[in-house]
C-alpha cells in the first residue's frame, strides 16, 4: 500500500440492544460501542476517542451506568421505559497525530429490530479530520414510538464502521509500479534465499521458492501458499496445510475394459483425470486409453469444491488447466540423464482443465534453492537434496505425505498404478511414487486465481496476502 494511501479503520461494532418489555412496559437496553484499528506506518498517525457525553434523555430514559472511554472504546448501558424514550450521545473524536485524515467511507448495519431505532450523525463521507482538529459523532438509540405490546424480537444489533485514509495532496496519484508486481504490489525478485524468482524453465513466469518465503495468502477463510503467477496472469495456490488421507485412485475404481493404460485396477491407477485419445509414459513404454477420471479427482471437484469452497472463493477462482502427463524416472547418467526440463515438458504432455488440481512435481522441485535439486530421479534415489523447500516442509507436524497431480513411470513399464508424491519425514525430503490405491496419503489441493486479483498485505505468516 502506498505511503499516501495508509488507512486506520475505526470500527464503531457490536451495539448490541437488549429490549426486556415487562408487564408494565418496563425496557432495559445495553450496548457496547468499540472502536479498533490499524495503520502501518511509520509517521505520527493517531486518530483516537477523546471524550463521550453523558448523554441526553428524552422521556424517563436514563443511565443505568455513567458513560466510559479509553483510547479505542466506549461504554454505555440505558434502560428505556416506554416507546420514544430515547438517548443521546456524542463521541468525540480526534487526530492527535500529524498526518492529515479524510472520512472515506461510513458502513452501517444492524438487524432491523424494529423495536429499537439507531441513528448516527455529525460525520460524513468527505469529512477532513486534520492533524490537531477534533470532530463529533452523535449517536442516537431510541425505543420505537409506534411499538404496541410485546415486541417479538428482543435483540438487536447495530455496526458502524469508518474508514479514514490519509487526506490526498491535491491530484497527485500513487506512482505505478516498475517491477514484478503479485496482486498489484512490487514484490523484489531475488537470485538467492527466500524470496520471488523468476522462473529459468518458462519466460514470463514468477516463481516462489525457499524454505519460507513470503508468499502466504489467504483463500477460503484458510492459509494457503502462492506457487507462481503463471505467464498468463493468474495465480497458482496451494493450500498450506493437506486434507484428510485418501487414495489416489481407489482400488478397482478404474477397470481395464474403459482404461487400456490402466493394467493393474486393483492397486488404482495414476492418471488425474479421463484424456482423448491414447495416454502414453514419455518412453512409450505403456500407453493406452483413460477414459475416466481418478477418484481423487471427482473427490476434489464434485464434493470439496461444491461443499469446502465459499462462495466468495469460488469467485476469486478460474479453471484452468492442469499438466497431468506422467513423469519418468532415468536412472542414468550423462546426456541420457533425468532433469526438471525434461520433467516439465513430460508433464505437459498432457493437460485436464477444471476447478481443484494438485502440484506437480516440477512445482516441488523448482521450490528447492537446493543446487543439487536437478530433477525428479535426483529427489527420488537421494535423501534431502530437494530440501531448502516450504512444499517439502513438514512444520510442526511429524511427516508429510500428500499426492501430485502426475503419474509415475519408468522405461521398464509396468508402472501405471503409481502417483508421484511429496515426502517429508524426520530428515528425508523428496518426491517418491506409490501405489494410487493407498490410503496413507492425502490431497493438498491447488487452485488458479484470476489474473486480475489485487492484494494487500506483505505475504508473511503473521500478514499474509489478503484478497481486495
């Protein structure tokens, strides 16, 4: 966020009403009026409540308790006898630091009891609140004069939030960014550590990579982690933390009659999803039909996107496609050896387009700032030369197992029921293979993010990036 930009949001919440009306109209009303904030930045930036009223009755309303305040909130509890009691108070507020301020925005909500009213006054989007000055907001809680009897609803609640930016100097614009930009914000790109890279495999394309590096984001109410902004535009996430273990591909899910490629049905088989035509390994060692899709796959996109995804997420989303070709292990050396280019191109042999995918074991490998992280067979018959790696990073969990969306293969053949997957285990950090039909592994799925995302927030940890 730019330095002419900073906000501090004062959130005046949770005036909750409480109407008892008793057999002799008798009401009790209580609230609690709250104002917190933020703003990160290094100026004198101090927007604060300085005072409240006592408050001005009409009718026989009357204090139960005399009205309280610190810096960031305020008490007050009313009883109101008979409909048009009512009370006022004023807040005051003032900008007790050396940066100018302007109300940009006045939320309010409440749930329409229609037993007790809420007014606000005295503040209006516009409003300037300059360094040293002081401005008043009134707010008003009365007992509705046209209630008759016993209201139904005996609660009510009301919010009110503003939001204060620093006051513009005249027509002067934030500078557009120079650099690599994530959701809109320049991000460094760096050459060693932690950090955004540049993708040597694939012009236009930025990875992140290291052990932690700055690339947390906030997707359905959870953590999740950026893994590249693609050539595209849009962003590719991975949930930080995997699902519940489940198979690949269930035992028997797929049979031999509808799936050629698929030989041995009963320990699964570990093609993502149905292709056209023949689906072969990179030697062409075993080829055949997949005409159906792995249960993993239904899984991710018929139950978890429909029923685990919000509303709100699924419109930060688009489908995009997949690469699901099966990565082959070379156990040989010299020009014949394995490599993440050629890893790569045999993932892109070929694609599945849809809503929840999985990494692919080229995302695992180009994470590693480990120079001895050369390909998938490197990984695999090594024991941490991968490492250096947040999607090989078990955390405070005591291993890690969770599936790629790739198939495994080798020149032998014979391989169809493998999966490429993420280990880590006490100081062992690699992409393996197994059985599809095993349920020792769990989906960690992955999303692509529209290319239009904008993003606050520094991507770490305790401020990960946040969707605007």
């Amino acid at each position: 966020m730019y330095k002419d930009r900073k906000k501090r949001n004062l959130i005046i919440g949770s005036l909750l009403a409480i109407l008892v009306v008793m057999t002799v109209g008798y009401a009790a009303f209580s609230t609690q009026l709250k104002i917190t904030g933020n703003a990160s930045i290094t100026s004198n930036w101090d927007v604060q409540i300085t005072g409240i009223s006592n408050g001005t009755p009409t009718g026989s309303a009357e204090n139960a308790i005399n009205p309280t305040y610190d810096v960031l909130t305020t008490n007050m509890e009313v009883n109101l006898y008979s409909p048009g009691d009512s009370m006022t108070y004023e807040i005051t507020i003032q900008n007790k630091g050396t940066i100018d301020a302007t109300l940009s925005k006045i939320t309010k909500s409440d749930t329409n009891n229609p037993a007790i009213l809420f007014e606000t006054s005295g503040v209006e989007e516009g409003d300037d609140l300059l360094a040293g000055e002081t401005t008043k907001m009134t707010v008003k809680i009365t007992y509705n004069p046209s209630t008759t009897g016993q209201p139904d609803n005996l609660t009510s609640e009301l919010n009110v939030t503003l939001t204060y930016e620093q006051k513009s100097s005249g027509t002067v614009t934030p500078p557009e960014p120079t650099g690599p930009t994530i959701g809109g914000q320049e991000v460094e790109i760096v050459e060693s550590g932690d950090g955004l890279y540049k993708d040597t495999y694939e012009d236009g394309r930025l990875i992140y990579r290291g052990q932690n590096p700055n690339n947390y984001i906030t997707f359905n109410g959870e953590t999740w982690r950026i893994i590249a902004k693609e050539t595209d535009g849009t962003y590719k996430i991975i949930r930080n933390d995997v699902l519940a273990d489940r198979a690949f591909d269930e035992a028997n899910h797929r049979s031999t009659e509808n799936n050629s490629y698929c030989q041995n049905p009963g320990y699964g088989c570990g093609v993502y999803a149905a292709v056209e035509g023949t689906f072969s390994s990179p030697s062409g060692s075993q080829s055949g039909t997949v005409t159906e899709d792995s249960s993993i796959k239904i899984y991710l996109n018929d139950d978890y996107y429909v029923n685990n995804i919000n509303s709100t997420a699924k419109g930060q989303m688009t489908a995009h496609s997949f690469n699901i070709g099966a990565v082959e292990w070379l156990d040989q050396s010299g020009a014949e050896a394995d490599s993440i280019e050629k890893n790569i191109a045999r993932e892109k042999m070929y694609q599945w387009t849809g809503n929840v995918g999985l990494a692919n074991v080229s995302d695992i490998l180009r994470a590693s700032t480990n120079p001895l992280c050369t390909s998938a067979t490197t990984s695999y018959n090594g024991t941490n030369e991968c490492n250096s790696n947040y999607l090989l990073d078990k955390g405070a969990a005591s291993g890690l197992y969770y599936w790629t969306i790739n198939a495994y293969s080798d020149e032998s053949g014979g391989s169809s029921s493998r999966a490429w997957n993420g280990i880590v285990f006490s100081s062992y950090a690699v992409v393996d293979h197994f059985d599809a039909y095993a349920s020792n592994r769990a989906p960690r799925p992955v999303v692509f993010l529209k290319s239009d995302t904008t993003l606050s927030g520094s991507g770490t940890s305790d401020d990960p990036f946040t969707i605007v």
